[in-house]
C-alpha cells in the first residue's frame, strides 16, 4: 500500500488518538481552550476570506460550525498534514518499521508548531496561546495532544510497510 495512503488513514487514527488524550488531558484540567465548534468557525471563515479573529471565542456561532470542525479535524489536520511525513519518508528513505514509531512520534511533537504559530494566533489568542482564554496552557496542552497523533502515523505506517 502507498507510503501515502498509510500516512493519511494513520493520521486519521493519530486524531482519534489525539481527542482521546485531550479528554484525558481536561479531566485533570489541562486544556488548549480550542474545541471543536470553534475550529468549525475558523474553517467556515476561511471559506468566506476571514484568515483572523481578534477572538474567535467572540465571534458569532455559525451553521454547520461543529460538522465542519470535525471534518477540518479529520480530513485536513488528521489525514492532511500526515502527508508531510509521507512526504520527508519517502525523501529520506526510510524503510524499517521501527523507524516509523519512532519517526512519527518526533513528527506527532514537531506539528505542535501548527496550533502555536497558525492556529492559535487565527483564533486571535496569540503566539503559542499565551493570550488564550483564562485557564488555558495551549503550550503543553497540544504538545501532550500531539504526541499520540504522530503515534497513530507511525503505528499505522509501521504495520502497512511490514507486510
């Protein structure tokens, strides 16, 4: 199967993975303040040409904003930006499934980039999210996010390339 079929259902998996550390992560009160309505928001602007919001949290709701959130969540953020590892994969030659755990863990910790300088400074909470809403820790919060999505990539591209 294609490097880059694997990377994009492992990416989907990564984003399971993904929410279910995020669930775990607020239970005990570590949370990005980022849901899934207001990536919907986000997604729905960018549709219409609105790239920023001085607060998306202020911004009004608007049709559709959860589905889209989810399907933004999945199809782009999961399956989407896993492409990039399929990518530097195939690039560098990598070959041994274990390079692939490994690999996609470094990979799941490097996309913590993508909420801390695009996302976050969209939503209008600044870099790394350091003007999020009260009792936040974007930082940290989408780093431990993150780390278990690059896994699901890894996992899935391990066990795809192994047979």
């Amino acid at each position: 199967m294609s490097s880059f079929v694997l990377a994009y259902v492992g990416g989907i998996v990564g984003a399971v993975l993904m929410d279910i550390t995020e669930t775990l992560a607020g239970r005990v009160g570590l949370t990005s303040g980022v849901n899934v309505a207001l990536l919907g928001r986000w997604a729905l602007g960018l549709l219409r040409g609105q790239w920023a919001h001085v607060d998306i949290a202020c911004s009004p709701a608007r049709p559709g904003e959860v589905r889209m959130g989810w399907a933004f969540h999945f199809l782009i953020g999961g399956g989407g930006v896993a492409l990039l590892y399929a990518a530097f994969v195939h690039a560098a030659g990598f070959d041994v499934p274990i390079d692939h755990l490994w690999g996609g863990v470094i990979f799941g910790a490097a996309t913590s980039l993508l909420p801390w300088l695009l996302l976050l400074p969209a939503f209008g909470w600044g870099w790394f999210g350091q003007h999020g809403p009260r009792g936040t820790n974007a930082l940290l919060a989408s780093t431990v996010a993150h780390i278990p999505y690059g896994l699901g990539i890894g996992v899935v591209m391990a066990l795809g390339s192994s047979h």
